[in-house]
C-alpha cells in the first residue's frame, strides 16, 4: 500500500488554480528556490502519512476539481502518480499539477513523465526571484508556465493555459 506524506489538503481554496479546487500539497522538494514561500515543505519526512485511499477520500467528500503541489509533487513521481491516478477515477474536472521542473525536463525522464501523463495541466519550473511578478495569474515568477499537457504532448510544442476572458 502506498503512502504519501502530505503537508496539508485545503479544500475550497482559489489560488492554485481556476475556479474552487482542492488543494494536496505533498511533503519534499529538491529544488530550493531561493525565495521559495515554504521551505519547510522541501523535507520528504514532514507532514503526516496518508495512504492514497484517504486522500481520494479527502477529496471526494469535497467534491472539487485537485491541484497537485507541494513541495514538488515529481520529487515522490510513485506517489503522485498513484494519486493522480485515484483522482481521475473520481472524475472530478481538470487535474492541475505544480512542479519545480520544466516541463522538458519532466518528459526526459519516464517517472516525471508518467505522472506529466496523468494530468490535464502543469505549471513548471522554478521560482525564480528575480523573476517575481505578483500580477501573474496562479504562479510566482514569470518563467513559470501553465501548460495543456495533452494539446502539448499531441502537438510536439508547449501549448499555454489562457484564463478564459470575461465577457461583460
Ligand atoms: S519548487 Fe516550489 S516548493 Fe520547491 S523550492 Fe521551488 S518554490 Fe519551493
């Protein structure tokens, strides 16, 4: 049985994300950004363990569509593949996934890729403090980029994310 250590699970949270969303933020990282808004989340070891039946749980009794962050969710690729996995047979809307790799190099390797797979979309790459950018829309510095996976896998280029405009 797999367990994950997770930081937290917030439900109901607009940050991370279009719309509501349930939030998993899995324990480690290897990145260290400097500036990196948590540090205390790069630690595999922290958090509490949950196994993927409780996580699912989690989020099904809220009911709204996950994001994957952390930490980076790819420094545990088994453990967020089977939660990615969990989450999609709950069907609940596009699954958003938060890592400190670029999406390059996540696709070089076939553990990152696997999780890439199974996700609707991606915002990679580091933080980058020079880069920050507080007008930027669910991520911290402007390298980053939200990311269709699927129209990007098909297409062989990196497709981006645009917030759909309001109309009135
Ligand atoms: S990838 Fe995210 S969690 Fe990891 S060090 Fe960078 S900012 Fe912090």
């Amino acid at each position: 049985m797999i367990s994950v250590n997770v930081l937290d699970i917030v439900p109901g949270t607009s940050v991370d994300g279009p719309g509501l969303r349930t939030a998993i933020y899995m324990a480690g990282c290897d990145h260290a950004c400097p500036g990196c808004h948590n540090p205390d989340s790069w630690n595999p070891q922290h958090g509490r363990p949950m196994t993927i039946e409780q996580i699912a749980s989690v989020v099904e009794e809220n009911g709204f569509p996950v994001t994957l962050t952390g930490g980076d969710p790819l420094c545990n690729p088994s453990g967020a593949l089977a939660i990615a996995e969990a989450v999609r047979r709950l069907d609940l809307g596009p699954l958003w996934l938060y890592t400190g790799f670029t999406f390059e190099q996540a696709l070089r390797n076939a553990a990152l890729r696997s999780v890439i797979e199974a996700v609707d979309v991606v915002v990679d790459g580091p933080f980058v403090q020079s880069r920050r950018d507080l007008s930027l829309t669910f991520r911290g510095s402007c390298n980053q980029r939200i990311i269709l996976v699927s129209q990007s896998l098909r297409q062989g280029e990196v497709v981006i994310w645009r917030e759909p405009s309001c109309d009135f």
